[in-house]
C-alpha cells in the first residue's frame, strides 16, 4: 500500500510537506508561529508511511527544489527513517525500486509488484551503504540497535529468501565487514555479532549477569531445580540464533567472517552437534544447524590443534570454570535445548562421568574429522595422540606427578586411547601422510623397547604403523633420513631376539622388508618420487576439489576451495590439469548463486595469464552452446566472463583468438542463427500447452472446477485492482517486452544477440587491430540491417541499442588510434566519395551516415537516437582530423601549421646543388 501511494499522492504529498516545513523551519517567522508550524509537520511525518515519505523527501531535497536551509532539514529527517520500525525494509525496497541497474523479468512484469523490484548487486552495495554507514548526526552506538532488530527480523527469511540474503549482505558486508563497525567491541559488533554469538555461548556476553540466575534457551516450559536455583526458559532463543547466524554465514561467502563469528563457538558448537540421543526434533533444530556450521569453521581453519582441542573437551557441555561465567546446555522435554546458568558452588560442581555419552559421541568426532580434516592435518593428529597417549617418556613421570588434572586424568587418557584406536581401524591409509615424522616417532618407540620407559602396547602399534609405511608404492630408503633408518634397523633386529613370539617374529620380518624394499622392484621401472612441492600442490589441489565438489559444500566452503585453488594458479603449479580445471570452473559458472559466479570469473581470469587461449576457447565454447545445453541466464554469465578475458589480455587480444571470437560473436548476432532442439522444445511445449487448454476446457462443465476458476479469476482482478491505470500499462508493455527477448521458432534469443553485438563492440574498443578489416566489414553491415529490418520492433530495442553501440565505438576506436599514432590500413578516398573508413572495408561512409540521420529521427527508443547522434558527431569529427596529416617526427613543424599540400618543412632558399634543386624544387599551390 505504501508503493501505492507513494505513486498516485507523491504531488500531494510534496506539497503538504513542503508547505508545513516552511511553516515550521522559516527562519523569518516568530518562535510561537515556528512551534505551531512543528506541531503540524510533526503530525503530517508521523501519519505517513515510510514508504511514500521516503519518496516525497527524495523529491524534495534535489539541488534548487526548495531553498537550502529548508533542504537541510529534510536531509536530516530523510536520514533518520531507517531508524522506524519499518525503516529498513522500505530503504531497501525504495533503493531496489528507484536505482538504474533494476530490472524486471517476466514474472514480475506479468504480475503486480507485491515484493519491490529486482534486486542487483550494485543496488544492493548502495543499500548496504545507506543502512551500515551512520549519519554524521547519529552516534554509532544510537544506530545500530535500531536497525538491528529490523535486520535480525528479516534474516530469519519470514519475509521471503532474497530479502533474507540482503540483509546478510548489510549484516555480514556493510557492518561486520568493515574494521570500524565490525570489530569486537564496536557498537557494530555488540548489535548484530555479539547477540549471536552470546545466546550460543554465554561467556561472550560484555553485559554484567545479574544476581538471579538468567536462563537462555529453546524451552516450551519453565524448569525448577531445587539443586540449582530457579531458572526460567526463552523458547527458540537457541534455535533461532542458530538459524540466523547459518544464513548469515551461507547467504554471501566471506571466509574471514565466518573464521572471526565461529572460533569462539568451536566447544559450544561440538556439544550441540554431538547431542547424545537427540530426538527428531532437537536434531533438526539443534543438531544439524550446529554440525554444518563446525564443518564449514573446520574446513575453513581446522588444524590438529583444533581436533585435538574438540578431543580434549569431548563431553564439553557447558563452562565450570570459576574465572568465567558458568553455564551449561540442558535438555528441555523432547523438543528443546536451554543455557542455563550456574551460581556459586553449583558452578564449580564436577561434571558426572558419562560412558554412555562418550561412547556416542567418540564414533561421531571420528566421522567429523573424516569429513574435514586434510591427510596433513589428519596425520598430525595420529602422531600428537599416539605420542601423548603411547610414547611414555622420562618427562612424561614428572607430569604424572606435578599435574594431576593434565594430560594424566584417566578419562582423558582413555578417550585418547579410544580415538587413536578408532583412527587405526577406520581410516589407516590417511594416517602416514607425513611419513617422516611418523618414522621418527616409531624409532622412538621401538628404541625405547626393553626399557624402563617402554610401554607394552607401544611397540605392536609403532611395528604396525612401520608397516604401513615401508609398504605404500612410494616408499624409498633414500628419502629416510639415514640416522632415523639405522635407529629402526637396530632396533628391529634387538625386538627380533626377544622372548615374545608375535612381536619377534613381526619385528624380524618387517627387517627383512626393510633391508630388501628397494630391491623388489626394477630400477629401470621406478618413478621418480615428487618433490616437496609437488606434494604440497597436490594436498592443497585435492583439497580445494572437495571444496568445491562435495555436494553439501556450503557457500563459504566452496569460495575458499577457490581461493585455494586461484592460489595454485598464481603460483604456475605444474600439479594443475588444466583442462580439467576449466570444465570444473565452467560447471560452477552454471551455479545460479551469484556470488560463488562472481569468484569464478576471477579465477578465470588468473587462469588466462597463464593459458589464454584455452580459457577464451571454453569460455567463448559455452557462451555459444552449439550443444544446446545451457540456459540463456548462464549463457550470459560466460559473455560476462568473456568480456573480463578480454579486458584482461588487453592488447594480447590479436590474432587467432581474436579472430575466433569475433567470427563468433558476429554469427550469434546474426538474424540466420537457428537452433534445432530448441526449436523442438518449443514446439513440445506448445503441444502440451495445447492440450491442457482442451483439457481445461472439459472441465470447465464440473460445478467443482468452475469454482475454482471463479476464485482464480476474483484473485486476480483484486490483483489488478491494486494496480494504478499507469501501473497497469507499465507492467503489459514491460510483459510485451521482456516476452519478444525470447527465442521465437528455434531463433537465438534477442539477449544473447545483444550481447554479442556488446562483447563485439568492447573487442573494438580495447584492440581495433584485433579483428580482421573483413569482420569489422561484415559487423558493421550486420548493425546496419539491424537498424533498419528491427525498426519499430518494440522488443528488438535492446538489439538496436547494442548496434548502434558498435558504430559508435568502431568510430572512437578508430580516432583513438589514428591519435596514437596508428591507423586501420586508411584509404584516400573511394572514388572520391568522402574519405572512407579504410581498405579492407566496403561499407561507405556515407551509407553509415545517411541510416545513422535516419534512425536519428525515427527510431522510437531515445538511447538509440541519442547514440545515433553521438555516432554522427564523431564521423564529423573523424573526417576533420583525416584532413589533416599525421606529424611524422619530433623535427617536423606543428600540425597547427601543416596543411595537406603544403609542406613548411622545405628549406626558404634553393640549394646550390644543381641536382638537389631539380629534386626539392618549391612548389606553391593555392587551395582553399
């Protein structure tokens, strides 16, 4: 209804505020007139909607509309509207509404404008600014907590998935993203972060608990605990903090911020998603929200210190700790998770040991350091356990003695058992990525054999993990240090004398292997190991693939598998399978999410450096889908793609790979352009179209279905209702409009036509050298004919516009090259008929001129006449700059005194050489 009446009042509206706000601010009227005035515009500001208000007010504070320090005053109001209940949401949708880079699909042109205009990224960054950016009369600290509760509101998506993700866009971007606003301690970060992050793990609360005790949670019901105190329940405080700070973090890929949000949320976010025996509900709610965000923070900044920290803490379920505030999770019925807060010795209680809750939770750290941990990671892990854990040492006595809660507490020291017993079983081929570590740690171990310092269940798992080692294909003596060689040998041949069978008998024969494993295959058929790089590249390639390639990769997972990846890219890695990074690049350009797109243009053009012909070739491949495979949106992202690669490579854009594109680019711009099986889609559709109307039609008989038809048609003429006459008209002409761009019997669509003519017209602009003078002819022919066979076409204007786009910049191409000194193989003329535009071309200067006046003063769309007259202006400007010859060196007289026929440069006086006089004779030639 604002929309409504921001359209058909706005007049009566401007004058109202312009006529009470004169009343009010007028510096020449007396204080009590000045204060009755107030009174008026402080009622007009508060019955009207924001909407409309905001409309009014931008109309009114343009340059010269009212006088200055009336203007002021509105400038201050208009800045302060955000601050409303609805504020931020008609921000947005005015911004949407008014900024130049809107534009409408069919849908929405077909049907009322309910939900505000399209929303583009360059809108969005300009109403990201309006909301994250305070007035300079506004504190910080008073602005953000009053859009905050708005932005929060609409991040739960209640309001529609795309303004969810703008407001993840301001949250995460405008507020969070910037070091003023963003960093811990700011009045950015306490409104939107803090809340967050607070309702999941108290301690990151800056507020004072009170002495009562506090209660946040996901509770239908209050709980009593005469052991504890009295506590009270938030009902979906947990859950929805979860919800948000998820859509957050999914909606715009930003590494940095998703590491900053959910590093201190490692422990609480392992007890949520580890929830022993959680019920459906609670693991739809609580479970799986925790999980996906502990992954997406591990894969993003997982180390083994992080794993082992998640080890450590297993059955971490609240803060006990008496420095901190302490609090702990608590189930609530079967449909909720509550914080409750402890008091006083309640606090510092020791937690019971639960071996029900460990054995449940032990099976699922070992999935989730499946999933995310890399084989570095993960094989750094297995050695720091197994040395804790196993490998006893002298120093390790002194600990038992002086710490008796450290690294000897006896449920830790089990459950480290436990998991390093579960890594061997399920995942031993990922524990020897760092075999020369693993080699060191096990001449350890097995040198200690026989010791007070040797452990029993040491030795059988060091001899097992030595088998695995000196088993793998690559295994060489050469790359073991020969210390670390020699301490396994004598050791293995010491354990094979000793009196236990097993271990005797495992120690002799893996000495065997040992001292006879390079003797077990051919020299001649041995492949050189890798180098350490390459071993490196390889680690980060595979891992940048799960990345990106995993199915249930979220935004921010997949963004740094391509940081990873462009990293790779930078460094000329030789582990990269180029072809295959393009097809894997070019399926991720298919992703309808924008912002992942975005991430992959620039990796491309990274690629481009190094491989330019095979990147423009797949990007050009997919832009004219000569397979038919692609949709017309995606076909668009790869011409958007192409222009960054050629606006990359510059001046490099020449030759063959010039020459492809542009041969390309004129033949889908052409009217001859047929596709078959789209032409055969259309025509089963329009079969099925066809008959669902005759079935429709049957129907129409039934009592039954005539009701509902009557409901659909009421439905729809209240929509029209809503609409204004103008309203109406707009959206039946955008409809006609949007409708003509499609492909229409098998031809191309009208927007990739366009574009190509667009992508045409930036080749020209960045290198005219690029293309051949044939296929500038026969570009320049084809934007002529469009010129005049698509007059009067509504539909076809976007075509025009990228026609006349291209004449007008071969034009500028043209003089800007001619200035620096170059030229298009000029010609003197043709037949005397005007100057010409070059050799090489057959279209005449004057047939361009003479469709060029003709569009100018007929053709319907202004930007086309308006380009038309551009173009005409720079033909004349051409032509005067062609009469006058190029200065051909530093010593030659000023262009401002050279006149074509007349050379200044000729000495005043004749030589004295006879010779010399017949060859530079003066010449004196009147002209005009």
């Amino acid at each position: 209804m604002d929309t409504k009446r921001a359209g058909g009042q706005e007049e009566t509206l401007v004058s109202a505020l312009e006529r009470d706000g004169i009343k009010a601010f007028q510096p020449s009227f007396d204080a009590q007139a000045r204060v009755e005035g107030q009174k008026d515009f402080g009622a007009l500001i508060s019955s009207t909607g924001t909407l409309a208000l905001m409309s009014a007010l931008n109309t009114l504070i343009k340059p010269g509309r009212v006088q200055e320090w009336l203007r002021v005053r509105f400038m201050d109001i208009l800045t302060l509207l955000p601050q409303r209940p609805d504020g931020v949401r008609a921000t947005l949708e005015f911004v949407f509404s008014v900024h130049p880079s809107s534009t409408v699909s069919l849908s929405e042109a077909a049907a009322p404008q309910k939900e505000g205009a399209n929303i583009t990224l360059e809108a969005l960054k300009m109403a990201s600014t309006l909301l994250s950016v305070p007035p300079p009369s506004v504190k910080p600290e008073t602005w953000f907590p009053g859009i905050a509760p708005q932005l929060r509101a609409l991040l739960d998506g209640n309001n529609g998935p795309d303004l969810a993700r703008v407001a993840a866009y301001v949250i995460g971007f405008g507020v969070l993203g910037r070091k003023q606003f963003g960093a811990p301690g700011t009045p950015g970060w306490r409104a939107f972060a803090e809340p967050m992050l607070a309702c999941i793990n108290p301690s990151l609360s800056s507020q004072k608990t009170s002495d009562e005790p506090l209660i946040f949670g996901a509770g239908p019901d209050e709980v009593v605990d005469l052991r504890k105190s009295t506590t009270a329940a938030r009902a979906g405080g947990l859950s929805d903090e979860l919800k948000r700070l998820s859509a957050l973090l999914n909606s715009h890929p930003n590494p940095g911020l998703t590491k900053r949000l959910l590093n201190p949320l490692l422990l609480p976010l392992w007890a949520l998603a580890s929830w022993p025996s959680p019920t459906t509900h609670i693991n739809e709610r609580y479970c799986q929200p925790a999980r996906s965000l502990l992954e997406i923070y591990l894969r993003l900044a997982g180390s083994a210190d992080k794993f082992l920290e998640i080890i450590d803490n297993l059955l971490f379920s609240g803060t006990h700790d008496g420095n901190k505030s302490q609090w702990s999770y608590e189930q609530v019925g079967d449909s909720g998770i509550q914080i409750k807060r402890l008091h006083g010795q309640y606090g510092s209680m020791p937690m019971p040991l639960e071996l029900d809750a460990m054995d449940s939770k032990i099976p699922k750290v070992i999935e989730l350091i499946n999933r995310t941990a890399s084989d570095s990671d993960l094989s750094t892990l297995f050695l720091k356990l197994f040395e804790n854990s196993l490998g006893s040492t002298k120093n390790a006595e002194v600990i038992h003695i002086v710490n008796a809660s450290g690294d000897c507490d006896p449920v830790l020291k089990l459950i480290r058992a436990r998991i390093l017993q579960e890594l061997m079983e399920k995942l031993p081929e990922k524990l020897i990525s760092n075999s020369k570590q693993l080699l060191q740690l096990i001449g350890k171990v097995l040198g200690e054999y026989g010791t007070e310092n040797s452990s029993d269940d040491a030795v059988p798992v060091a001899l097992s993990l030595l088998n695995l080692v000196v088993t793998i294909p690559s295994f060489q003596r050469k790359d073991v240090p020969e210390d670390t060689l020699k301490s396994i040998e004598s050791s293995l041949k010491r354990i094979s004398l000793a009196r236990d069978m097993d271990t005797s008998q495992t120690a002799h024969n893996l000495s065997q292997l040992l001292e006879f494993r390079d003797e077990l295959e051919d020299p001649t058929e041995r492949v050189a190991g890798p180098t350490e790089r390459q071993t490196e590249d390889r680690k980060t390639y595979n891992l940048a693939l799960s990345y990106i390639t995993q199915a249930d990769s979220p935004p921010p997972v997949r963004s740094e598998g391509l940081n990873l990846l462009g990293a790779l890219i930078k460094s000329n890695s030789a582990i990269l399978d180029i072809p295959a990074t393009l097809v894997l690049l070019s399926s991720l350009l298919s992703d309808d999410d924008e912002y992942i797109s975005l991430r992959v243009m620039k990796v491309l053009v990274l690629l481009s450096e190094r491989h330019p012909r095979s990147t423009v070739r797949e990007a050009l491949d997919q832009y004219v889908d000569a397979a038919e495979r692609q949709k017309t949106d995606t076909r668009l992202r790869f011409g958007e793609a192409l222009l960054q690669l050629m606006q990359r490579m510059g001046e490099t854009f020449a030759g063959e790979i010039a020459a492809s594109v542009g041969e390309a680019l004129v033949a889908l711009a052409g009217r001859r352009a047929h596709r078959p099986k789209t032409e055969e889609q259309q025509a089963h559709a329009e079969r099925i179209a066809a008959r669902k109307l005759k079935a429709k039609a049957k129907l129409a008989d039934r009592s039954s279905s005539s009701l509902v038809d009557e409901d659909e048609d009421d439905d729809l003429d209240a929509d029209l209702e809503e609409q204004t006459p103008d309203e109406r008209t707009r959206n039946a002409l955008l409809a006609r409009i949007v409708s003509g761009w499609e492909s229409k019997r098998g031809s191309e669509d009208m927007r990739i036509r366009s574009s190509a003519l667009s992508l045409f017209a930036s080749g020209l602009e960045i290198n005219i050298r690029s293309f051949a003078p044939s296929l500038i002819d026969a570009a320049l022919a084809l934007c002529l004919d469009v010129l005049v066979i698509e007059s009067g076409i509504l539909e076809a204007g976007i075509l025009r516009r990228a026609a006349v786009t291209v004449i007008l910049t071969f034009v500028y191409a043209l003089g800007k090259a001619r200035e620096g000194g170059g030229h298009l193989n000029p010609s003197s003329g043709r037949n005397g008929a005007g100057l010409g535009f070059g050799a090489g071309l057959s279209i005449k200067e004057e047939d361009v001129v003479r469709i060029l006046g003709y569009v100018e003063q007929t053709d319907e769309d202004g930007l086309v006449r308006q380009h038309a007259q551009d173009a005409l202006k720079s033909l004349e400007s051409l032509r005067m700059v062609q009469l006058v010859p190029q200065q051909q060196s530093q010593d030659a007289a000023p262009t401002a005194v050279r006149i074509a026929g007349l050379d200044m440069s000729r000495p005043s006086l004749p030589s004295l050489d006879a010779d010399e006089v017949r060859r530079a004779r003066p010449r004196i030639e009147e002209i005009e």
